[in-house]
C-alpha cells in the first residue's frame, strides 16, 4: 500500500522524519509541488506502518487519492530527494 502525506514547509518534514525514523521500514520520496512538500511512502511492512502514521498526522496531512496525486506529482512535481527520502533527511538534514 502506498501513502502521501503533505505538509506546508520543509522543516516540517524535517520534524515529521525525525519522530518517524526508528519506526519507519520501507521506501521513501519526498516531492515539492506548488510550494508544499509530499512524503510518498511505501511501507515494507504495512501492520507495522501505523504507529508512524499517527506520528505522521500529527505534522502534516493524508492524500487520500493517492494514485492522482502520485501521478500529479511526477508529472508537475520537483523530486527533492528520489530514493530513500526518510533515511537521507534524518542524516543531512534533521536534528539529531
């Protein structure tokens, strides 16, 4: 299952990413599309994946059309980080 999560600015996936890292397995890219930023998260393990998602909501916000705006983002979007975004922000750019 794959899900997007938006959020208004940088260093608010930044937070997200932090409180998410030691619970979250699986592929990660994160998009910038008019202004906003998008987590496209596929979770290795979804039984395991909810835990982060509350820690998720509490940030930013669940797309609940998923393929459009997956297809949306590709097509219009800014891939800022193409593989990997959650490991990649928690080392380079998040607070330890």
């Amino acid at each position: 299952r794959k899900h997007i999560y938006r959020f208004r600015d940088f260093e608010t996936v930044c937070a997200a990413v932090e409180e998410i890292s030691e619970l979250y397995a699986g592929e990660s890219v994160l998009y910038k599309c008019d202004g906003v930023f998008y987590l496209y998260l596929i979770p290795a393990e979804g039984c395991l994946f909810y835990d982060a998602e509350a820690l998720l909501l509490e940030f930013g916000s669940k797309v609940h059309s998923e393929q459009y705006t997956h297809g949306r983002l590709n097509e219009y979007g800014e891939k800022m980080i193409a593989k990997d975004a959650v490991e990649v922000m928690q080392e380079y750019f998040c607070l330890h």
